[in-house]
C-alpha cells in the first residue's frame, strides 16, 4: 500500500507524526509538501496529493490543513477524489466502506495526535463494501462527469 501525503503550514507538525507512524507500521509513503513552516496555501496541496491518487500511482492520500475543511474541498474538486475529513473513527472507517472514500483529511486544529493516528488506522484499515455502496459511487461519478463537460 502506498500512500500520498500532504499538508498546509497548519497541518505540517500533525503531519509530522502522521508519517513516523506510517513509517513505523511499515507502509510507504511520499510527502508531497509543504516542508516549511511558512505560510502557503492548501489547494496546491490537495493538488498533488489528489493527481497522485487518482492516477493510481498511490493508492490512498492523507491531506492534513487547520480544520481539514479546504484541502478537503480542494482535493474533492479534482474529478475521482472522494475525500472524507473525518475526526472519529466511525466516520474513517465508514467512508471506506460505505464512500470508498480515497483520500483522508484531517483537521490539526480540530483533533488531537492520538486521534488522528487512530483515525490513520481505522481508514487504511478498513475495504470498501461495494454491493449496494457501489451505485451511489456510480451516481457520485455521473454527477462530476455531468459537471466536468
Ligand atoms: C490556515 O490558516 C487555515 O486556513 C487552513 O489550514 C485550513 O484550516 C483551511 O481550511
């Protein structure tokens, strides 16, 4: 399993801890910025990591900004994202395998590190269900190619 990992200034030190413990549990990972304290902007961010995962070269992304809100909304703008900001770890799980939901957000200023590394596991954990999940990703996808003419 690779993962695609990226972060504003705000989400930086969150993101941090989120890619020792990716190391630790042995996953591979690429960080795709920032790298720097300094202020920037999420959607460059959301960007790469959202290019990344939905070219297939990794299979899951994890996006780290103050609330999760805007890189969650900027990576949801690139057509095949579906990304879930999640603060529990019901909702981690559930967007796997309800939403196949491909790229997690978190919010730095919203959860602390315990929590988001629980929330880590519980999304990279969990298999989509697809069944009866599966017609509504079908309808989600027909709405961005409506939209994406
Ligand atoms: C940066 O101050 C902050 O606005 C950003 O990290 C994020 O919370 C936006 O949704």
């Amino acid at each position: 399993m690779k993962i695609a990992v990226g972060s504003d200034h705000a989400g930086l030190s969150l993101k941090k801890e989120v890619l020792k413990h990716l190391q630790a549990k042995g996953i591979e990972f690429e960080d795709f910025g920032t790298y720097a304290e300094a202020s920037c902007d999420y959607p460059d961010f959301a960007e790469k990591v959202a290019e990344e995962v939905v070219s297939r070269r990794f299979d899951f992304g994890i996006l780290v900004c103050g609330t999760g809100i805007g890189i969650s909304i900027a990576a949801n703008k690139v057509p095949g994202v579906r990304a879930a900001l999640c603060s529990d770890t019901f909702s981690a799980h559930a967007c796997r395998e309800h939403n196949d939901a491909n790229i997690l957000a978190l919010g730095a200023r919203i959860v602390g590190v315990g929590i988001a590394l629980d929330i880590v596991d519980s999304f990279l954990g969990a298999k989509f269900e697809g069944d009866r999940h599966q017609k509504r990703i079908d309808k989600i996808s027909q709405i961005e190619k409506k939209y994406n003419k």
